[in-house]
C-alpha cells in the first residue's frame, strides 16, 4: 500500500505528474528541465536577439519578473509587471516562453505553473489526480506561493482532507 504515497516536492511531484500526463497536457514526454543557469542563457539569447541591452535589462532581473508571474500563476499577457518597462520585458517574456516550447524544455516555475494549468483547464485530468489523495500533508506551508496553493486545492478538490503545517516564526 505504501507504493500509493507520493511523496516529494511541489517541483518533483509535478514534474512527475506532467512526465506520466506528458499527452493530455500537451507536452513530450522527454521535456529537459531548465535549471537557473539554463533559464539565463535562454533569456540572455533573447534579450540579445532582441537588441537590449543587458546592463538595462540584466537576465537575472528578467528571470525573475518570469518567474514570479508564473508563481502568481500569470501568462505573459497577465503578468503585472509595473515599474518596468512592462512591454519590453512582456515581450522578452513571449519570445522566451515560445523558444522554451521550441525546445520542449520547462523551468522550474513552469513545473507547478504548467500542472496547475492542466488540473484547473481539465476536468477530466482534475478528477482522476485528485481522486489518488484520500489525504494531503504539506509541510512548511509558511513558505507556499500561489501557484503552490492552487496545486494543493486542485489536488485536494475531491476529497478535501488537508494538513498544513508551518513554521510561526
């Protein structure tokens, strides 16, 4: 019976998930994973396909406006980017997401953000998932973006039973 537990991170669990529904989600089932090394290169690609400059634009920053609007669970046309030049780095944040695509290849935020996606879009693929998790523990729950929330809601929406635990400090 223990062969049933999943047991991981929000990252490997979904990376898991989006591995074995690699088809009802839209992906190839051999995707590479993007470390943070992998994303700048590709976002530095694109700024300099681009023609901007990246003392204005440093990919690190960039990086990190993406990421956080996919932890917010925001596509390029959602993000909230104020106080940046929110077209520029809109369409930086477009072209990196359709080479990420040409490359079959996913970031970190990509992991929950594209599992999320799946389970709010199919109901179908929302019901078998969520129907594995009679019960849902999720450690360190203080820590728990958006994104993360989502997926703990979606997984838990048959049947309900979560515990959180966190730290208060």
């Amino acid at each position: 019976r223990s062969r049933d537990l999943v047991v991981g991170t929000f990252h490997s669990t979904c990376a898991r998930f989006l591995r074995r529904h690699h088809e009802e989600i839209g992906l190839s089932r051999d995707f590479v994973i993007y470390d943070d090394a992998d994303q700048k290169a590709m976002i530095t690609r694109v700024l300099r396909d681009q023609k901007l400059d990246e003392k204005r634009y440093p990919p690190r920053m960039v990086a990190s406006l993406i990421n956080s609007a996919k932890n917010e669970m925001r596509s390029p046309e959602e993000a909230e980017l104020a106080g940046f030049d929110a077209e520029r780095i809109r369409a930086v944040y477009v072209e990196y997401e359709r080479r990420m695509k040409a490359a079959s290849a996913l970031d970190f935020g990509d992991l929950i953000y594209r599992m999320v996606r799946a389970l709010e879009e199919s109901p179908a693929l929302s019901e078998k998932l969520s129907g594995r998790f009679l019960h849902l523990l999720v450690d360190e729950f203080q820590d728990t973006n958006h994104a993360q929330f989502r997926l703990v809601r979606a997984l838990s929406s048959r049947h309900q039973n979560v515990c959180v635990v966190g730290d208060d400090d």
